[in-house]
C-alpha cells in the first residue's frame, strides 16, 4: 500500500525540476536567442500556461484526500467484481 502523499511529493520533485529548467531556457532565449519583441512576447506565453497548467492542478490537489492509500497487485473479492455477479 502506497500513501497518496508519496505521489505528491514525486510531482513537487517533478515541477521543481521543471521550473529550475524553464527559468534556465527563459534566461538563454532572452539572453542569447532573437533580440525582439516576439521573443519577449513568446516567453511570457510560456510563462502564462506554465503558471496556469501549476496553478490549476495545485488547486485541484488541495481537493484530493491525501491520507487514502493505493494497493497494488490487490484482486478484489469475488462479490465486488461487476463482471461476473
């Protein structure tokens, strides 16, 4: 049985490692890439779905129950089964 909680952690471990990256590609492309205002104009695109996509599943993990567990290789009883009643 695994905590829920375990997986909340490997997916903050994950976005760290994302918005350690992303800063590092926006610094290079505003430093090194197409001087102009498509490249400023691209990044702040970038910036926005970021912070969008992070925001919406942070909300949507606030709602989640992370003291729930997942069993892994578990069969169900046979009375909870839908395909053979």
């Amino acid at each position: 049985m695994i905590p829920l909680v375990w997986i909340l952690l490997i997916w903050l471990a994950g976005v760290t490692i994302f918005l350690i990256l992303s800063l590092l590609t926006i610094t290079l492309a505003l430093r090194f890439g197409v001087s102009g205002l498509h490249t400023f104009f691209f990044c702040a695109i970038f910036i926005a779905v970021s912070a969008l996509v992070i925001g919406s599943v942070g909300l949507f993990a606030l709602n989640v129950d992370w003291s729930q567990t997942i069993a892994f290789g578990m069969t169900p009883a046979a009375s909870d089964t839908f395909l053979f009643p």
